[in-house]
C-alpha cells in the first residue's frame, strides 16, 4: 500500500489564518499584527523563497506600525491622570480645612476650660479671702466679749467684795450709773446708759457668782433706779 508523504509546513505556505480568512480589518495596527504573524510563521520555516525573505525584511516596518502610539488614547490618559491629580489636591486640600477646623474647635475648646478654671481660681481665692476675714472678725469678736466678761467679772467680784448691806449696794450702782452717764455720748439718754447697766448686771451673768439672793437685790435696787 503507497503511503503519500505530508508536508508538515504546508499550513505556512497560506499566508492567511481561519480566524481571518473572511475577516478584512481597515484598523493599521491590526493589519501590522497580521502580518507580523506571518512573518514569524516564515521566519520558522527551514527552506524560504525569495518573496519571503522580502517579506522578512518588513518586519521591522510592520513592528513600528504595531507599536505606534494612538494619540487619542495619550491625550485621554493624561487627561484622566491630570483629573487625579487634581481630586487628589482637592482632598488633600479639603482633609488640610477639617483637620484645621477640628484643630481649631479643640483650641477653643481648651481656652473655654482654661478661662473656667481661671474663674474658678478667682473665686477660690475670693472665698479664701472672706473665709481669713471671717474668722479674723469672729476672733476679735470673742477677745473683745472675753474682755467684757473679764471686766464685768471683776466689777462683780468689785462690788462683791465692797457691799455689806442694800444701801451700799445702792451707793455703788448710782455711782456708776452717774459715771457712765457723764462720759457718755451727748446722743444717748439715761434710759440707754441704765439700759446698759441693767444688762451688765443682769441676774442670769452675776447668779452664778453673787448667788440668786445678791443678784436678785441689785436687779431690785436697779428697778428703783429707772429714770
């Protein structure tokens, strides 16, 4: 049985390919690709003929048209690259305010608590201030009634000492009374100056010392003294 031999580089020798048999493209890159195809089928076959080595030669046209840049596509690109750029600025430029605002809040924020705690010292200091005084008053206040009581204790221990009998009780309570009455103020009455005297001997501060009978006979002879 004869057996036919196959050229296996028979399918070089068509310069068109199945995907492209009926398929004419008016597209220059796309026609330079094709032929670029071809050419690199040629450049594998063993034995050439001298169309394709004049084809072979083209290769170098051909890549160029391949590569050739599309100036639509350029411009479109660096367009959308200028866009970026600018959207990128304007976020940088808007992030930069907020973070400016918020930093901004945050200072006024802190001088409102700085004032408040200024205030607050002030007030501290005031209150200091009338807390010392206060206690200074109260304590000239109790020396100046610890010194009262001390002269109206001796008063007491004065006439204690001196009365034998009601009349000398008597005797001494006018003499005071005229002494307070002559180096008192023009602007004070008798009244006033016995008020006075009545409240010094008053029964509830001398009891304690003279005794409820001796207190009571000076609240008596006090009476009687009433101008």
């Amino acid at each position: 049985m004869a057996t036919s031999k196959k050229n296996i580089y028979a399918f070089l020798l068509d310069e068109t390919f199945p995907e492209d048999e009926h398929q004419e493209t008016t597209q220059p890159q796309r026609k330079a690709l094709k032929k670029l195809r071809e050419i690199s089928l040629l450049k594998a076959k063993p034995h050439k003929t001298p169309e394709e080595y004049a084809k072979i030669k083209q290769e170098s046209f051909y890549r160029l048209i391949a590569n050739a840049v599309d100036t639509n596509a350029v411009d479109a690109n660096a367009l959308d690259k200028k866009d970026h750029i600018i959207e990128e600025a304007r976020l940088r430029k808007a992030k930069k305010q907020e973070y400016e605002r918020k930093l901004r809040a945050k200072d006024k924020k802190i001088a409102a608590l700085q004032a408040k705690l200024h205030a607050q010292e002030e007030a501290h200091q005031e209150n200091k201030k009338l807390f010392y005084k206060t206690i200074s008053d109260q304590a000239k206040t109790i020396s100046q009634q610890c010194r009262q009581i001390d002269e109206m204790n001796d008063a007491i221990h004065k006439l204690h000492n001196q009365t034998k009998n009601t009349n000398e009780f008597r005797t001494i309570l006018f003499d005071e009374y005229n002494t307070a009455l002559q180096t008192a103020p023009s602007t004070r009455t008798p009244l006033q100056v016995w008020k006075k005297i009545m409240l010094k001997y008053h029964p509830d501060k001398i009891a304690r010392i003279l005794g409820t009978r001796m207190s009571t006979e000076i609240t008596k002879q006090l009476n009687e003294m009433k101008p």
